[in-house]
C-alpha cells in the first residue's frame, strides 16, 4: 500500500489530469518530472495526454480517502470521458455507466479505439490562462479545449495554440510534464504573450467548440449503440433524406458536407483531410459500439440536434420508445411464444445434427435471428444444447483473440521504439516508411488487409509514426547543409538540390517556410530534432503553409492496361 500524498492540488473547472500533475511538479519543487511520476504514479514517465490517463489508481490510492470515490472523482473532473462516455458503446442489456453509480472505473477498460482515435497535442488558449489567474491564482490547461476537433476557444473565440507562439516550440512533449503557462518557454525563455496571434476563426469552429464543451458539461450516460444509430437514423428522416422505406445515408452526407463546408470539416476530421468519403458516415456496429469517430460524433450531433442538451433529450426518448416497445412485446400470448421456442429449438437441433463441433459463434453466423431469440428466451436449453466440443472451439477463439491482442499492444509499443530510432539515426537520412517499421519489429508481421483488421493499433501506430515526404526531405536538406560545409562547397539552391536530391521548388519552399539561411546555417552545429522542433515540424508535418505543390513524392499506381488506354487517347 504506497503512502498517502502530504497534498494534491485540487482541480480547478475544467482542468485536466496533465494540468493537475504539473502544477504538483512546480509546487512540490521536484528537480525532474521523472521524480514527480514516481511520487504521484509510482513509475516513471508516461504520456497523460490521452482520454483517460493510464495508471489513475495508482493515484487515487495515494489520495485521501477511498479508491473507488477518488478514481470517480479524478474521471469525472479531470478527463474527456464525459464526453466520450455516450458514444463507447453498450449492449442494450448491460447497465449504463452513469456518473452517479458507481460504475466510472470500468469505464477505463472500455474505450473502443475506433470511437477514441489517437490523442493529440496540448491546445491552450492564452485569454483563459490570464483570466484564470485572478479567481484561481494561475492559468491551467482547460479540458474542453482538449476534445478532438476542437481548434478554438468556445468561450473567447480565440485560436488555441499548441505551440510557443515566439518560437514554435510544442507545448506537448512524450511522457513529459507541462511547464506553460506557469513558466517561460523551455525554448526561447519567452513569456507567453497574445502579441502574435493573429488568426482569424469561423463561426463554424465556435459552434463546433461550443456543442463540443456542452456535451462535456451535460455528463450524458452511456448510450447503448441501437439506441444511439436509431436517434440518428430518426433525425435523419425527418430532414426527409428517405429512399423507399431506408433512410438515404449518402445523400444526408452530402448535404451536411455542403452545408458545413469542405474546409472546415477538413480542420476538424483527420480522415476528410485525406480524403477518405466514400464511407465517411456510416451507422453501424463495430465491436459494441456504432464504427464513428468522436470527431463524427460531434459534427454530426451539431448538425442535427444543433445543441447537445437537445441530443441528449432525443436519446432519452428513443430510449423511452424502446422500453415502451419491449412491454409490447412482452404481452404476446403464451402459446404463440411456445411455437417459437419450438420451431427454434428445432432449427438449432437441425444444425447440430449435421455438425455436433458447432460453436455458438458459429451458430450466430448461420441463425442469427433464431440464436437472438433463443438467447433473450430460452437460453438454458441453448446453453445444454451446445456440446463442449463447441465450448473448447470457442475458448481457442478467445484465447487467440487474446493473443492477438497482446501482441497489437506489444508491437504497437515497438513501432514507437523502431520509428524513434529509425527518424534519430546519425549519418544519410533514410526515411522511415511502413516498412522499415515492420521489419524493425520483433515478430514480423506483414501489412495485409487482414492484419490491419487483426492488429488495429499497431497499424493505427503505424499511420502516426510513418514519415511524410516533406519531412523526409526536410531533414534531407539539413543533411545536405553539413554535407556541402565538410567538403567545403559553395552553398546554393542548385547544390543543395543536387546533394539532397530534393526538388528545387521543394528546397525554396522549405527554406523559406522554416526561415533558414543556408550559409549561415550551415556554418552552425547542425541538430535536426533541435532545428524541426523550432520549425514545428513533424514526422506527419504535410507542407508548408499555403503550399500548391501537395504531397510531391511518388505517384498512385495506375495499370498499364489504363495508362495504354490514356495513351491512345
């Protein structure tokens, strides 16, 4: 049992975990973050950036009083998932995770990673941390500017940053606390300043940061995803966007991305960016929980319902409609549930007899309207019916889903290790692409349709550590600065272009979107993580601003029966 925490700060409105634990770091005094992770955590170093936090228990148990109440306090104060919690997903059956029962600590083990996606940077908005200090003594990091998608401040209508604005230096480091707004930053030795913001926002963004807070402030259960796919499909019809008696998804997509816009949708979806619409919307199920994003979620949810205290009485009563029907339901005649049982039980008997090994997955597969009856009704004798054989085939299942998913967190893992090495490597840069990652990997796994399907987050990881060609070709010219400085050559845009064998339009556009001299800089030690991280650029860095040229490298694979065909024409 660790011993309890002398204090902890208490959580300021709308604080995050992130925020709590480094504003403890500086009123503690601790030298390192790393000193301040053990006290707190009991282990070193993690990244506290994400919906929910790992590892909150092992703070809660430090914390006075008892551990199901603090882990409850510390989820519904200082994390996302109250607004995440509607769309996680539940079977009908399973009791809601309300705020008030008790049950938020299994709310940690159930955080679908298609609903959640891939957290991303710290967002500040510099209006706040100054009015915060006057009723609370300091700035902090607000959650609601946390929640994907959201690229302003509801509440000033200002921009977030996520960087230093003097010299671009990110906020958010990898298992690393946050030093800002408290202290000047880490970078530049800068106080953080509204001098340089400057940027213009869109009604839309504001609407969208709003719905976005509101749904955070209206700690909504957990909604059962029939429930929440039937809320929308409703909606959906009465806007009119019917085809015969189903509603008419795609021609409901594309009016609210005309209505919406393309560039703001951009901004806010990461998949609309890359121009992933065929599937853009889709109300179906995935793992207990509908297959959207949360950034769909919320686009989709203002687009409807407009605020989210309306969605949130739509729920309600598509709820209300549901239980309304199962009473219904309920009141059938006793004989007429006898038949049913009968003519099932028989189906089910049938297809045992011609394979006794059939396991209950298997027998969803192939009857699934009679396994669903049979489940709610009659599950005893469905259960006796089932003979082990079928059991044992189905705890193989389990099992090798079980190893799967030990092995889609272990490589995960690795693929942040490889990647990190592969983009930190002295000597020729060489880019770090899906390929070098996988064979970088312990168990080499192939990337197939098949395995993205059976190893998520590790291709997920993939996507997030893979290198762009513009960064690629960054760090290409900053190699070839040096290059052309050791073997005392003039510098140019024509040697540059020559030694890095980047374009030269390419080489004018970073030089300039980065601000650097090549002369001057090459006569200076040359630290690329140092000179990208003043740049702002990433590994997943798309182009510089304002750019025409797009994604320059490579080219999509066209056949040659096509390109015979285009030929000819």
């Amino acid at each position: 049992m660790p011993a309890k925490l002398l204090f902890f700060p208490p959580a300021f409105p709308d604080e995050t975990l992130i925020s709590r634990v480094s504003r403890y770091h500086l009123m503690s005094g601790n030298r390192t973050d790393q000193s301040t992770f053990i006290e707190l955590f009991g282990r070193v170093g993690f990244g506290l950036g994400a919906v929910v936090p790992p590892h909150i228990e092992e703070l809660a148990l430090r914390l006075p009083g008892e551990l199901d109440t603090n882990v409850a306090a510390i989820l519904r104060q200082s994390t996302l998932l109250p607004a995440f919690r509607p769309f996680l997903g539940r079977s009908s059956k399973s009791p809601s995770l309300r705020s008030d029962e008790g049950g938020e600590r299994a709310g940690i083990s159930h955080l679908p990673r298609h609903v959640v996606g891939m957290s991303g940077e710290a967002k500040l908005c510099l209006s706040c941390a100054k009015d915060d200090e006057k009723p609370h003594g300091a700035g902090y990091w607000h959650r609601s500017h946390q929640i994907p998608g959201v690229t302003v401040c509801w509440k000033h209508q200002e921009a977030l940053i996520s960087s230093c604005p003097n010299c671009r230096y990110p906020f958010q480091h990898a298992n690393r606390l946050l030093s800002v707004p408290w202290e000047s930053c880490y970078q530049c030795k800068q106080r953080l300043n509204k001098a340089n913001q400057g940027q213009t926002v869109t009604e839309l963004e504001v609407a969208y940061a709003s719905y976005a807070q509101n749904l955070l402030q209206e700690n909504m259960a957990s909604v059962p995803p029939d429930i929440l796919m039937n809320t929308y499909r409703e909606k959906i019809r009465q806007r009119g966007y019917i085809r015969k008696s189903q509603i008419d998804l795609k021609s409901f997509q594309e009016a609210m991305i005309q209505d919406l816009g393309e560039p703001f949708i951009r901004k806010v979806d990461p998949a609309f960016s890359l121009n992933r619409t065929s599937t853009w919307l889709r109300l179906s199920y995935l793992q207990s929980a509908l297959d959207l994003p949360i950034t769909r979620h919320l686009l989709m949810g203002m687009h409807l319902f407009g605020t989210a205290s309306h969605f949130h009485i739509e729920v309600q009563t598509m709820q209300n409609a549901g239980h309304i029907a199962h009473r219904k339901k309920a009141t059938q005649s006793h004989a007429s549930q006898n038949m049913l049982r009968d003519e099932f039980r028989q189906k089910i008997t049938k297809e045992l007899k011609k394979n006794p090994a059939l396991s209950m997955e298997k027998l969803w597969k192939k009857q699934v309207r009679t396994m669903a009856w049979l489940f709610e009704h009659d599950k005893t004798w469905l259960n006796n019916t089932v003979t082990s054989g079928a059991s044992r085939e189905a705890e193989g299942l389990a099992s090798k889903i079980q190893a799967d998913d030990a092995l889609d967190r272990e490589g995960a893992r690795q693929v942040e290790e490889v990647s990190r090495k592969l983009f930190e490597q002295a000597g020729k840069p060489q880019r770090v692409t899906i390929s070098k990652i996988l064979a970088g990997l312990s168990k080499p796994v192939a990337s197939t349709a098949g395995n993205w399907e059976r190893y998520p987050l590790l291709f997920a990881t993939i996507n997030l550590c893979k290198e762009t060609a513009w960064c690629f070709s960054v760090r290409r010219i900053l190699w070839a600065l040096g290059e052309l400085d050791r073997f005392e050559e003039t510098i140019t845009t024509g040697n540059i272009v020559l030694r890095s064998a980047v374009g030269t339009r390419a080489v004018e556009e970073i030089l300039q979107f980065c601000g650097w001299e090549g002369e001057k800089l090459s006569k200076t030690t040359i630290n690329p993580k140092i000179l990208l991280a003043k740049a702002g650029i990433t590994r997943t860095w798309r182009c510089p601003s304002e750019n025409k040229l797009g994604e320059f490298a490579g080219r999509g694979y066209v056949s040659k029966g096509t390109r015979r065909k285009n030929l000819a024409i």
